[in-house]
C-alpha cells in the first residue's frame, strides 16, 4: 500500500529523473492524472466479475505478475513504457484494494 502511494505521490519527480525532461515528465503526469480516475472507474465491474469468478491463488498470482511488471516498465526509459506503466498501474490499483480487503 505504501508503495502505491508513493508512485502516485512521486509520479512526476520519478519520469524527472528517469527521462531527464522535465516536459516528457509533466506531459506523463497529465495522462496519470486523467488515467486515474478513469482507469479506476471503468475496472471496477472487471474486478468485481474477477474475483468472484476465480480463486484466490489466483488473484494472488496476478497481483504479484502486474505488481513486478509495473516495477519493470518503472525502470526503462522509454515513453512507451511509460504509458504502459501507468495504464497498468491504474488498472492495479482499484484490483489491490479490492482483492486485500
């Protein structure tokens, strides 16, 4: 959960520092800040659908796969992976909260 917010809180200092261009950053940012809401808006029935049509090994599972390729594509840059880290992690988000409470 920490980490979590702490991506949310540091999006734009992080892209800062990993692309060197202070514009790419805040351009990420504006689709972060967007994707968000949205992303979480629009998963939620998926999330719903998903845990209650699998099991929970399951949902473990798949938590732990998006977390680790979120911290992946958190790593490379390139604004391709980028924007995949960010759809992804706005996808995760509302299925973490969900799945662990």
């Amino acid at each position: 959960m920490t980490r979590i917010n702490y991506f949310v809180a540091t999006i734009r200092t992080q892209y800062t520092y990993l692309f060197h261009d202070y514009n790419k950053a805040v351009e990420i940012n504006n689709f972060f800040d967007v994707a968000l809401p949205v992303g979480g808006v629009l998963s939620v029935p998926f999330i719903g659908l998903l845990l209650d049509n699998t099991s929970t090994t399951f949902t473990l599972s798949l938590l732990v796969t998006i977390a680790t390729t979120i911290g992946v594509l958190g790593v490379i840059p390139e604004t391709w992976a980028a924007y995949a880290n960010i759809t992804l992690f706005v996808l995760y988000r509302p299925l973490y909260y969900t799945a662990v409470s």
